[in-house]
C-alpha cells in the first residue's frame, strides 16, 4: 500500500472510532438513566458536554495546531480521545461519568480539523474529492454501526463493552500511527511564527474568501441537522415505527453511503465541484419533502426515503468540504480549520434548537406536528449554500 492510501485509510479509521465515540452515548439514555437514576435533562447533558468541550478546544486549537507536526498533533489528540473513552467505561458515578465525557470531548473535537488538515496537505485539490469521499465513509460507517452495535453490546453484557470496544480499536490505530504515519511538517516552512489568536482570527475573518468558506460550511450543517433530531421520534409516532425498527434507518442509510461516498467523491473530481454539488443538493430535496410529510406507511417504504436522505444527505456535503479546504493556504489550515469545526459545533446546537421551537407534540393524537416546515426551511437554507458556493476560490498552491 503507498504512503497516501495508508494515510488515507488511517484517517478514515480515525473518523470511523472518533464518530462512533460520539454517538455511541444517544442509544444509551435509557440506560445511563436507569444506572445512575437521572432525569432526561441530566442525560442530555452528558450528550451535550462532548460538544462543549469539543468547542472549547477547537478554540484554543486555533492558536496552535499548525505550530506542531500533524503527526504529533494526532497522536495527542487522538490518544487523549482513546484514553478518555477507555476511563468512561470505569465510571462509576454520574459526575464521574460527565467529567470523562467533557475530558474525551476535549481530545476528539479537533480529531476532524486535524483529518481535514492533513487530507488537505497531501491530496491535489484535483484529486481531494476521492479523498474526502473515502473520509466520510469512515463518518457513514459509524452512523451505521454506533446506533445498533451500541444497543446489541449494552444489551447482551452492559453499558460498557461499547467504551472498551472503541477504546480498544483506537489503542489498535493509535499504535499504527506511532509507528508508520508520516511526519508532517511541509505547513512550516510558509507559517508565519509571530502568531497570536488575535491575529490569526483577524486573518481568517478579515479574509472575505475564507469568511465565505467558513459562512458555507455553517449554512450546510444548519441546513442538514434542522433535519436530523426529529427523523427517530417522527417515524416512531407519525410513520409506525418500533424502537428496533429506527435502528434500520441507521443501518441500512449508515452502510449504503459507505459505498456511495467515494463514488460522490470521485465524481467531483471528475465533474468538478459546483456541478455535481447543485445535482446533489437539489436531488436531495426529495427525500426531505418525503421524510418531513411522511403520513403513516410500510416501514420498507419509509425506509426508502430515509436511506435517500442518509445516501444525498452525506453526498452534498463531499463537493463543499472539498472546496472549503482548498479556500486557505498550508500555513494557516489547521487553525483555519479549528475554527470551522468549533463553528459548525454551534451550528449543530442551534440547527437543533430551531428545529426543537418549530416542532410540537399534538397532546390528543401524540404525534409530532410541523415537521414539514422544517424540511421547507431546510431547502431554503440549503439553496443559500448554492449560492454561497459560488463565491469561494481556491487559493494557490491547492
């Protein structure tokens, strides 16, 4: 295997556990609430402190994640995810528990910068589609395997094989970067040493291409997650679903962009980025009107447009990363990075939020009602990032 496909394969794996890491809590409430006797508010926080302290660190990352090998700054990162993910199986109390949650969030928040950055340094923007394609299939993979292979460990032994299970594989991949990965320090030699946060977020916000790259990559997650929070509850209340059968949302959508990731990633380098990204994300339209107006049907019906939505949801965000990336230069990309992760970290709490003040509970039938105003408000957001692609260059040297 060539040093880029190991690369490649590796960071893919790295986004496969981290991914995993960060789902692996939402199957679990009931029974964190049942072990440690908290209230769904209590659960929600220990959801909610991974983003936090994920936030927290993509900041402070801003400063100084292009001051270091990427190598290095991996295995950092990495291993502190890994560290902190093996510690949460050991938990024995609730406070225990949110504290390791906010240690591990800290860790795995700039895991993605950091896989972004180093696809960017060693991928052509001409060859990074493929690139970014193969990296979300290690996202795909873990959307399909989080939700059920959480719930089937935690029910067959308990609450913490599924930690000890991403602990282990991460221990596995931590040593394989140690040992083989490339060091990485080609971004040195144009970063500029006189830095200071200041500085490098006047650089970044006082650029209008990065400004504009950054705006894209919020406009895309608030035009995906509106969408996101209230699939499960919707198809369980309005379409008919079990507990069990959401979990064949996940699966079947999970596995089948897996495969179609890559091809979405090779068909932008082959068709370039905004034409196959205005069909993606024009197509995707479809399963967002389906889902969102869904009456009750057969499940495998619903499960068609569901898979739909995971499949073109996941495919119309490869053309835009892929731009995203190649908006900033080497010397500044993991900062630039940093930042973009911590944004799109607020543009998920307030994608959810939004979409918790639209939709409501009808008390007499218990169904979930305006659900269709979100997917109307997703497709508007979603026709802004059209636009707003149009406005990014790629800088030199890409």
């Amino acid at each position: 295997m060539d040093k880029e496909k190991f690369i490649l394969y590796i960071l893919a794996s790295v986004n496969f556990t981290h991914i995993m890491d960060v789902m692996i809590m939402m199957p679990l409430g009931d029974i964190f609430m049942a072990s440690f006797g908290i209230s769904p508010q209590q659960f929600s926080l220990l959801v909610s402190a991974y983003a936090i302290a994920a936030f927290c660190s993509s900041m402070i990352a801003v400063s100084y994640l292009d001051m270091f090998d990427r190598k290095k700054a991996l295995l950092l990162m990495y291993g502190g995810m890994v560290l902190g993910t093996i510690l949460c199986a050991t938990s024995t109390s609730y406070a225990m528990l949110l504290s390791l949650r906010f240690l591990t969030g800290f860790f795995g928040g700039v895991i993605g910068a950091l896989a972004l950055s180093v696809v960017s340094d060693v991928f052509t923007f001409e060859r990074r589609g493929k690139a970014m394609g193969t990296l979300m299939a290690g996202f795909s993979a873990a959307a399909a395997l989080g939700v059920p292979v959480g719930l089937y460990l935690a029910d067959l032994w308990n609450w913490r094989i599924p930690f000890f299970l991403i602990g282990g594989m991460g221990s596995i991949l931590w040593l394989l970067i140690l040992l083989r990965f490339p060091v990485m320090t080609e971004h040195f030699a144009e970063l500029n040493k006189n830095r200071s946060l200041f500085r490098i977020l006047r650089a970044i916000f006082g650029n209008r291409n990065q400004l504009n790259a950054l705006v894209l990559g919020i406009v895309l997650v608030l035009g995906h997650f509106i969408i996101i929070p209230f699939i499960a509850p919707y198809m369980t209340r309005n379409v008919g679903f079990t507990q069990r059968e959401i979990s064949y949302i996940y699966l079947i959508g999970g596995m089948l962009t897996v495969f179609s990731s890559p091809y979405f990633g090779l068909l932008t380098d082959r068709h370039g980025v905004q034409r196959v990204f205005r069909f993606l994300i024009v197509l995707s339209f479809i399963p967002v009107i389906a889902i969102t107006h869904m009456p009750e049907v057969a499940i495998p019906v619903a499960l068609v447009a569901t898979s739909a939505f995971f499949v073109l949801g996941s495919g119309r965000m490869i053309p835009p990363q892929t731009l995203i990336t190649a908006a900033v230069g080497k010397e500044n990309r993991g900062s630039f990075m940093a930042v973009k992760s911590a944004l799109q970290q607020l543009g998920v709490a307030l994608a959810s939020a939004g979409s918790g003040m639209i939709v409501f509970m009808d008390d007499a039938t218990q169904t979930l009602r305006n659900y269709n105003l979100v997917g109307y408000i997703s497709i508007a957001i979603c026709l802004v990032a059209i636009y707003l692609a149009t406005k990014i260059r790629v800088v030199e040297g890409n």
